[in-house]
C-alpha cells in the first residue's frame, strides 16, 4: 500500500510516517517511480509505534523495542535482552510517578474547587462550566 492510504487506515500523518521510517521504526520499499510502498503488516507496526510513543517512550527506545516484538501479538522475541526488558520496567516505573502525581494534583484541585464553590451553585454540565467562566 502507498504512504497515503497507511496514513489513513492509521489515522497517522504521511509526516509521521515519514519520520518513522527515518528514525528507523518503519520500513518501506520503493517504487521505479520512487513512492513508497508498505506491506499489510505495517498497519500493525504503525499502530504499535502509536502506543509505544503514548505510553512516554522515545523514538530510540521504540526503535529497540520494535525487534523484539510480533507485530500481530506483541510476544516476545528470542532477541529481547535483559537491558532492555531493564529500561522497559524502568520506564513502566516512571509512568507510575507520573500517574500517581497527576492524581495528587487532582486531589489538590478537588480540594480547591471544595474551597472555592462553598454556598455557590455547582455547575452541571460543561455548559455550565463555560458560561461561569464568561461570567
């Protein structure tokens, strides 16, 4: 398939794609006519690399990971190493932190808002969230 119907069986730009393949997560051949073309398989690739990038790695890291997984299961290869599944848990790890304070910070905004709506009507909808702010 060509780079524009992979974009939209993806939802990811020809730009995006276009940087994978130059960051070395995805691959493609070329026509005499020099378009690329992808094989089915890179539909599954795409979409890993989407939720690889979403779970907070970088384009290095994923371009470790990549090699050691099945794109239509995700299992694992017999080229995974222990570094790697290392880093993986270390990431996991940081993912964690980062969860844990964007709860305490909501924890501190719910306490605010408490603080803050005391004897005032509470908004029902985000309708009524957009015409307090107007207000």
């Amino acid at each position: 398939m060509r780079i524009g119907e992979l974009a939209r069986r993806t939802g990811v730009s020809e730009r995006s794609l276009r940087y994978y393949e130059q960051q070395g997560l995805l691959t493609s051949t070329r026509t005499p006519g020099g378009h690329r073309e992808y094989p089915e398989s890179a539909v599954d690739r795409v979409i890993r690399i989407q939720e690889l990038f979403a779970a907070g790695l970088c384009s290095k890291k994923i371009a470790q990971l990549l090699p050691c997984m099945r794109d239509s299961d995700g299992g694992p290869s017999e080229i995974a190493t222990p570094r790697l599944v290392a880093d993986l848990i270390e990431e996991r790890a940081r993912i964690d932190r980062m969860i844990n304070d964007l709860l305490r910070s909501r924890e501190v905004l719910d306490e605010v808002i408490a603080a803050a709506s005391r004897g005032l009507p509470r908004p029902d909808s985000e309708a009524d969230v957009e015409a307090a702010r107007e207000s």
